[in-house]
C-alpha cells in the first residue's frame, strides 16, 4: 500500500510516499481502507515548526479521515463493508482527558490517516451513517467535534443565547452551523466581504469585518443591547482574546480552541478579572462526544464545508494550500478514485 511520512521537518517537500506492507487485523481491531482524509491546522504547524509541542519526524500525519472496514478482528463489533470515521483521540473515550492524551496523538506518538490502509482499535472510529459521504465524515472528528464541544460543556448554549465565531475555519463554520441548528443567534468575523456573504448564507445573523473594525468585540457587544454574547469560540489565541473578553457577557465562557493568531500580546489581567468570563480549554473532544455530533450532522442535514479536495497523488499540494491560508471550510484529500 501507499504511505505519506513526513522523512524530516522543515517544509512539505518532506512528505514523501513510501510503500508499505498492508496491515492486518489483530483482536479487537479493524482494517479501514482510507476513503477520505481531512487536514487540520496542526497538520500544517507540526512540519514547519510552529506547533507547541515536540514531534518526532517520521511519522505518518493525519488524523481526520472516513473510509469502510475491509477487516475485523477477533471481538470488535464491527462488520466488512461498514462505514467509520475516526476519533481524534484515539484513547479518550469519555470523562476527563487521560494523563496519556498528548503523547497518543495522530502524527505524534502514533502514526496517523494519510495512508491507503490502516489498523486501528475498533475503539479508535464511530460509525458514519449512509447519508454522510467519506468527505463530509472526514471534516468531523476534528473540526466538528471541536465546535461540538465548544457549544457543549459544563453550561450548554441554549436556545436565544448569543455565539461568537471567529473567522471561517472549519471549527469556527461547524460552529455557526451547530449554533444555528440549537436555535442560538450567531455574530461572526470575517475580513472578507464575500466571506460575510457566505457565512450569512450559513446563519451568521450578523458579521463583523476585524479589519475594518479592529474593536469588533465593542460591536459584538453591542448587538446584544450592550449585555454581551453567551459564548465566544476563541480560535486565534493571543491576537484575538482581548476583543472576545470585551465581548464576552459576565459569567459568560469564552471556550479556547487554538492559536491561528500568533501575535505576540499579553494578557491584561485587570481585563481578564473585570470581564468575569470563564475560560475554558477545548482539546477536541472524547469519542461520546464524537458520536453525538455525527448524529446531529447526520440527522439535522449540516452540510460540512468545504474548500477544496486534492487527489491523492498531490497530497502535498494540500498542505500547502491549507498553509497558504485565505481558506473557506475545510481541505480534503481523497482516496476515492485511487488506483493501485
């Protein structure tokens, strides 16, 4: 079978494929032949250094992907020919994050999806309904469940509550899409007019462009009659925190996804303590979680988006389409049509 490693870091013109012997089956696992692979943000910073934490080179990446189990070991309660998505977590099945969960990591300590075949515990992937194509099911386990997740928690949003998103990533679209499908109100930031037309077409009640309106947290307030939103999906990170505190409601939660905004700021604490916000880490999300928002795609008919889809042949061209940025949904690569 066809492989991609990243042989080193530095850039995509490490992503090399390899051929590699087909795995097999060993108790309580399955085969999936890979049908569909989504990238994430972290798939591009891992190769060129800008994410966080360590990583060894070597590895397969990836860890969103869709495909049809083509093997079933001894004790997994799957058949052939079922439909699966994977867990971002492989072993994160529910309650808190395991101590593990940063080292079991796709593309970190585990090799990850960009590869024709893979064994993986039956633990590792949810079913996909019928009505879910391998590319919709591939955009869910990170960025759906992130948006999921960010909506859910300790104080769900409800219906008539206010959410603000932040750009048109894949997490920030689920989640002015699962918003919207709860009967939430969503205010979202662009600096793209025809972005703000298409995130309206998605729901967004209001759109602010950041860049013309550097104090978009001030008018996010100020759509709320001054009172403030319930939730902000925080996805930028340091660049972005101090306009969603100045936008957050008091006691509200301002949920904390990533670091697309890698501006070097630090954080007021007078204005962290005058907000009174609650902060929250999101880390994807455990497997229950997973199998919730399939459903609410699959039964609400949420249509993911996406921007592109790469064959797999140009695999490395989506990296770099997804690192070059001006994105509107998610980046696929797909096995669909691939001939051995």
């Amino acid at each position: 079978m066809r492989t991609y490693r990243f042989d080193a870091f530095g850039g995509f013109d490490h992503l090399n494929r390899h051929d590699e012997p087909e795995p097999t089956a060993r108790p309580g696992e399955v085969v999936v032949r890979v049908r569909a692979v989504s990238l994430n943000f972290r798939d591009v910073a891992i190769p060129t250094g800008r994410h966080p934490a360590p990583h060894d080179p070597g590895m397969v990446p990836t860890s969103d992907a869709a495909g049809e189990v083509v093997e079933v070991g001894e004790g997994a309660p799957f058949a052939v020919g079922d439909r699966v998505v994977s867990a971002f977590h492989p072993r994160w099945f529910g309650g808190r994050p395991p101590a593990s969960l940063a080292l079991d990591q796709y593309g970190r300590g585990r090799d990850g999806w960009l590869t024709e075949y893979k064994a993986v515990s039956a633990e590792s992937v949810v079913p996909l309904p019928d009505s879910v194509s391998y590319t919709d099911g591939a955009t869910l386990p990170c960025a759906a469940l992130t948006a999921w997740t960010c909506l859910g928690g300790p104080d769900p949003v409800r219906a008539g509550q206010t959410v603000l998103t932040l750009g048109s990533g894949g997490v920030s679209l689920f989640a002015v899409q699962l918003a919207k499908a709860g009967g939430a109100q969503v205010v979202a930031t662009t600096s793209s007019p025809a972005k703000a037309e298409r995130l309206k077409h998605l729901g967004a009640d209001h759109v602010i462009d950041y860049r013309a309106t550097p104090d978009w947290g001030r008018v996010a307030r100020e759509l709320t009659g001054g009172a403030g939103v319930d939730r902000v999906v925080e996805v930028g990170g340091p660049g972005t925190l101090s306009q969603s505190l100045t936008a957050i409601a008091a006691g509200s939660e301002v949920a904390l996804v990533g670091f697309l905004d890698g501006s070097a700021t630090t954080i007021d604490f007078g204005e962290l303590f005058r907000s009174s916000a609650h902060l929250r880490q999101v880390r994807v999300g455990d497997r229950a979680g997973l199998v919730e928002v399939v459903a609410a795609v699959a039964r609400g008919g949420i249509a993911p988006v996406v921007d592109s889809v790469f064959e797999f042949a140009d695999a490395p061209a989506a990296f770099r389409h997804l690192d070059a940025g001006d994105l509107f949904g998610k980046v696929i690569v797909s096995l669909e049509n691939n001939i051995r």
